[in-house]
C-alpha cells in the first residue's frame, strides 16, 4: 500500500493508512497544518485549492467526520460536491468503478472515501486515474489515518515533538477499532517511549504485542505515569454480542473517571475521536475537564485535512 | 431572553425572539435589509461574511425557510454547511451540545436553527462559545423573529415607518402560530394603531389581550377599515383535533376571499408566511390579486436574513 | 414549444427539446462548449455566471446528471441550491407553482428540472418570470436535450461537421427512451446520412419513421459500415413486463459484443448515456475498447451545459 500513496518522488499521492510513513513525513504533514492553523485563525479562506473539485463519498454516515472535510476543502476554497450514494447510480446497478470514472471524467481531483468495508478506499486508489487522489476518512476496522495524524498533531502540540519522552495509554475496544490501528502506527512509526493498550481481554488482539506495545486488563494499573491517554469509543452494538458487559459494568471497568485520571501523570492531555459516550467510556466532567482536549482535536482536525489535501493536490503554499 | 440576545454595548448577537427589541433596534435592521436590498439588485454578491461559515441546523423540515437562510449566507459569501441532522451523531448517542462543541470547534460562526421544541434555540444559544451566534428559525410554537422581522420590513415598504397609523389584522390559528406571536410582538414594540386578532375561539388565547389586542370570533367585523390583513397558515393536521370544523366550514368562516376584502381598506395589504393553503385560508384570486404582496415577503425575507447575519457577526457594510 | 425556448430575437431562453433548433443554433452551442472545454482545461473557475443562483429540482433521482449540471453551474460560479424535493414545501401541500414563485422571488435565476412526467419542464417554462430559465433534465419519455447535445459533441468531435456523410445507428429500448428521442431530433436537424433504429419490434415505434430513419429488428444487419452507434441504458423494470425476454436473450440479440463491433467501420466510435449495464446491453470489453467514447461523453456534458447555462443567462464570454 505505501507504494500505492507515494509517487516515486516521495509525494504524498493518495493517503490510505499510516503504513509505510517515515517519521519526516508526518512531522512535514504536521508543520502544514500548523501553517494552515495560524493563517486561518481569523476563519480565512485560502486560494490553494480554488477550481479544483473534491467529492465527498461517505458509504456510511458520519457528519462529524464528513463536516470537517468539507469544510477543509471550503476553506481551501475547493468546490465540494456531496454524493448522496443511497440515491446514487450504484442502486440503478452501476458499478463502483464506472460511478468513479464518470466522476473523473468531470474533472473531480480528489475523493473522499468512507466504507465499512477494510480496503475501499484502496480499491479506490488503485483504480484512479492519474491526477486523481483519494483520501481514506475510515474503512472498516482497517484505518483511520486522518484521525491519526490530528491525534500526533495534538499530542506533538502539547507535549512537543519528542515521542521517545511519552508513555501513551489507548483504552477500550481495540479490536474493532479502526482510529486504534492508525494511531499506533503513528505513534510506533514516531518512536513513541512506552505503548499500552487497555481493554476488556477479548477485545485486545495479541497481535498489537508486534508493535512493541504492552497489554493490559487493569486500567489502573496502566494509567500510572502516563503523558497521554486516548479512550476509545464504545461502539454499543457490541454489546450485544458476548464481548462486553453492561454499561455499566464496562465503565467500573475501564470508563475514566476523575479520580482515576488522578493515576496518570498531572498534566496528563485526555483525547477521544468522538463522538463520545459519556458516562460510559468517559465521565463527564473529565470529557469537559482541565485535562480534555478533546475540542482541540476537532479543531485540529480541520487544519490537518486541509494540510492533507494540499499536499496530495500538489497546491504550493502561497501567501495568503 | 433579551440579555442573552444583545451584548452589554447594545449589539445584537443572537436572534431568538423580538422579545426585549427596542423599536429603533427594530429600524435598524429594517434599514439595513433596506440597503442590501438594493445594492444585491443586480443579484451581486457581496463579501460581508467571506471566509465565515454558517450551520443550517433544520430539525424540522422546511425547504422554505431553509433555503433563504441558505441563500443569504451565499450571497453575502459564507461558506454553508448544512447538517443532516436525521443521520447526525445524535442518532449515534452523542449530546446535541457536544455537536454543537464540536461545530464550534470547527469554527463554525454561525447557527441556524428550526426545532419543533420551543426554547430550542436559546438552549444553543445559551450554550454557544463566544464569537457564536445563534439565529432562531422557528421554534416550536414560540418564536419565527426573521419572519416577523420580514413583514414589518413589508408592512413599512408600504405604508412607511409610522406603525400608529396602522390597523392590523391577523387571522387563523393563533393559538399553535409562532408567526403569530411574533408578529404580534413586533407589532407591538412598533406601537401599532390598532391590533386585532382573529380566529376560532378555542384558537384564540386570552394572553394576547394583554399586548393590547381586540380578540374576534367574526372575520367580517374584523376586517372592517384594516389596512394590514396577515392570514396564517392553517395547520391542516390541527384539522383532526376537536379544534376545527371542515375545511370548507373553516373556509366559509376564516377564509379571505375577494368579496371579504372589499370590507377592508381599498389599499389594504395582504400578507401570509407560506405555504398557502389555497382555497383553505386565503382564495386564489386575493392570492394573485392586486392587494397581495405574499411574494415581495418572499424576497423582503432574503434581504432581512441578509440583514440580521450580517449584523450578529459583527460585519461593517463595504460599498460593494 | 418552440416558441417558449427561443426569445423574438432569436436567443436561447429555455432549453426544453430538441425541438424547433436550426442547425447552426445547435452548432453555436457546441461552439461555445468548445471554448469553455478548453479554457477550463485546467480545472479553472469561470466568472460568467457568478452571483446568479441556480436551483437543481430533481423530482426523478439521478446522481450523475445532477451531479454534473451542479457542478457545471460551480464551475461558471454561480451559487447553486438543491432542492431536496421529497421534503420539499410540495408535501405540505403547496402547488408546485408557489414554489416555483417563492424560489423566483428569492432572486433565483435558472431551474434544473427532472421530473418522471412528460411536459414538466415545459410547464415550469411556461410560469416562469421574466429572466428566469429554464433547462430540461430530463422529462418522462419526452426528452433529455442537453444528452443529445452532449452527444452531438462528441459525435462532431470524432467524426467533424459534416452529419451528411454519417451513418448512425442507436440500439436498445427506443419506446421508452427519452435520450433516444432527443438524439434522433438532433441528428435528423443536423442532416445524418443514415439513421438506423435497431431492437425489438415491440420497443420500436413505426413514427420514428417519420424522421427518415430505418427500422431494423437485427442487430447485425444494422452495424454494417456504421460511423457511430449508441447504446440505449436498459431499464431492467421493462423486463417485467410482457416487453422483453430475459436479460440473457437480451444480450444474445442486441448486446454489443467484440465480435459483432466488427461489423461496423473499423473506426466506428461506440456511445452509451450511462449508467451502463454491462454485459446486458454492452460487453465490459467494448465499454472500455479502443472504440469507446464513453468517458468522453460525460466529460463533454460538462462543457456543454456550462454552455447552455451561459447562453440562456444571457452570460458574454470574458477572457477568463
């Protein structure tokens, strides 16, 4: 896949995943946004992107995560266009392919891709046409890699750009999660000081060891000392299932309360992608705490889509 | 409500009811839709709100009100997003307020909002970070100000700015009306000559009296030398209730038809919100006839919407 | 009808049918459609239609030709309102009418309209103010002018001027279609050499001999030393009816395949109006063979509407 998103150059081309990232490119992604982030702090519109065409394709719904990149590409004064893929052409029994090479042929540069299916948006890619980029706002389990570089950006905004000095605590379920995957590949491809993933046994695939990450049951005990700490969001129909318990009993467990966070370092940052279940994966008055940055991050997130999208649209920075 | 609508130094800053507006408060946005008006003649574009972005946040459906919200932020420049509220994260268990956090964070300066639930608006407003504005686009059966903003701007088109002299009508259902309330509140801080409400009984509350008010059962008697008559729509499905007879009794006894308005002033106005209900308030042909001025409120409603945005977000007035 | 589409002077004011256009007014459309193709050849945004409003009324769904008439109007940058018709106004009761009144009221300046019924957008035309527009989408079996423009594009561009030395053939569901109508009155005013109408007998009416075609039942026969062919969109739900056998007898007998191409000139260019249904009426081999030109289609829609939009707002060319 990393051959699929650079261009023999090095140029970002389509962003996918974290694979394949070295840490200069993130930290480049990162000084982009910050760049975007100050120029824009008087809500600016910036001409990067003018008369290009960004298509916003989110097979499963999500405005929080749909608004912010349409937004980036307005901001970048982009023309977005929307498909409303329940209605869309795939329902006549068109193909997905033919749906993008129509869209290519109007000129559109740059596809925003959702899917519950792991892979889409590189099945996408793959079949673009030259010129045309593709970013991945989250397929499937598989990744998340936006979310994961305004995760970076946040921390690296907080805590500066030494990950090696961190210890970084990712709780709740990691198997099915998608923003999971993307941060510890970020965070492993920065050189982070100590990993540990916190959830319910069944939900704490072995496999996450191989990035040098440690597990653990006890939420308490892996809070100790920590720097940062990203909880994730329940996805509640897993409940259902055998994998959890109640609510209830899940936030005994490994919901983070204020006297919990107590565990963890003072200045400890408290992130979560959204939208959260409060009083269930977090309490309220740390999701509105002195510790939260949870707000940062959706801000956050604006500037680093918009730095993704220049980037993969070769738009040179210009003075606003 | 009024201290939460206008800054300490008197500026305005949400709009949630006309409740607490002075009248030269009132004249001056008047004015101000007054002056966008003609300088947007041409259908020009001006760049008050460049580089902003305004949420439109319709919980309720209304393609009307919605799409001259829309409109308004386009033609002054905004960015506008629209919130698909059915498939938002609320469905997903997040609170509206962390929506309305996350949007802020996505510096969004601008709220549009409908709901079904009165005060729905003020709770966004109360909650609304600084530098957030918030426009009540109707909320539950208490307020519409853009509408009521709307017919005054109307009313003064035609019969200028001294609102003593005038006899209004309003006829139909008051009780469930916010174009009602509204208006009668306008209407009021604007020191109406005369003002008389008319309608069914059970559809006529006895508070109103106290703005001032004669209440009518008899649309003949009311109609007698007005020189405003404003009908509302009828709220077909109020139909079912024990509230209203037929459609052709209501007709009979609360419709406008052309040989009633002859009892009116020869050059009286004849106003209604939309969507009409042809045939069920307001006949045809006074509808299209020459007293009619139902789609000037139309495009009156575009230049106040202009108006009110542009003054909440604190915009000077360039020369175009 | 063609004395609703063109104004006394001679200028483009609806664009409803194929119907009453000269040869050199269809030439002048595609001229200019010429000129915008290659000075948008960069993606670059026009000026030409900028504070004008565009409203996209799709009463029938179609993802692709809505997307590309929005995207047309972007491009010219105009401001464009979407109209989502199923919540629209219409089902509160109001005639189609007062929403078309309120809209134009609102400065709108130029409607997109499909509709499933036939007559539709020449119904809209015939209520339209002054200085509105209107452009037919597509209505009912009637017809789809800015497809068979679209096409004669490309047709002009692989083929040039001269239709008199052509010979043209278009397969498929002829009864039903709307694209099959506009085409065969585009190229009958164009002058075509020769116009084959191939399918069943049941899909091919006997008027359409009125236009000087021939009607033919084999599809092989039909091919011989063709310049052009165009493939019809089967509308699977006919297949219900007593129309037609099953979709693989359908492909069997008028299926374009490899093999049967050959029976055309060897540079004869294969058209589809998409979305296509692959090995039904088309071979996935010749939709993406040297002879297609089916990508090119929907990248010269573009161009053309952003012709027939500049043309019917009365838009001069600037030098971009």
């Amino acid at each position: 896949m990393s051959r699929l998103q650079f261009a023999p150059d090095g140029q970002l081309r389509h962003l996918l995943s974290i694979d394949g990232f070295k840490p200069a490119q993130i930290h480049a992604l990162l000084d982009r946004a910050e760049g975007l982030r100050s120029s824009t702090g008087g809500a600016r519109k910036l001409p990067l992107l003018r008369g290009k065409t960004v298509v916003s394709l989110f097979f499963e719904n999500s405005t929080r995560t749909r608004t912010t990149f349409e937004l980036a590409a307005s901001r970048l004064s982009a023309d977005v266009v929307t498909l409303d893929v329940a209605s869309s052409s795939t329902k006549k029994g068109e193909s997905l392919l033919d749906t993008l090479a129509a869209l290519e042929a109007m000129n559109c540069d740059l596809f925003v891709v959702r899917h519950a299916a792991s892979g889409a948006a590189e099945f996408f890619a793959r079949h673009a046409a030259a010129g045309v980029s593709v970013l991945n706002a989250g397929d499937g389990r598989h990744a998340h890699p936006t979310q994961a570089l305004l995760d970076m950006f946040t921390i690296r905004q907080h805590k500066g750009a030494d990950f090696g000095q961190l210890r970084v605590a990712i709780v709740g379920d990691l198997l099915h999660s998608r923003v999971a995957r993307s941060d510890i590949q970020a965070l492993s491809v920065l050189g982070v000081g100590e990993l540990r993933l916190v959830g319910p046994r069944a939900l704490l695939p072995d496999a996450f060891a191989d990035f040098g990450a440690s597990l653990y049951g006890d939420l308490d005990l892996a809070l100790k000392d920590c720097d940062v700490v990203i909880m994730l969001r329940l996805q509640r129909e897993r409940m259902r299932g055998a994998f959890l318990p109640s609510e209830g009993e899940y936030y005994r467990r490994y919901g983070l309360s204020e006297s919990r966070l107590k565990l963890a370092k003072p200045d400890c940052i408290v992130m979560h992608p959204g939208p959260m279940n409060r009083g269930v994966e977090i309490a309220s008055s740390v999701a509105d705490g002195p510790n939260s940055v949870i707000q940062e991050q959706v801000s956050n997130g604006l500037a680093v889509r918009m730095a993704v999208m220049a980037t993969v649209l070769g738009a040179r920075t210009v003075q606003p």
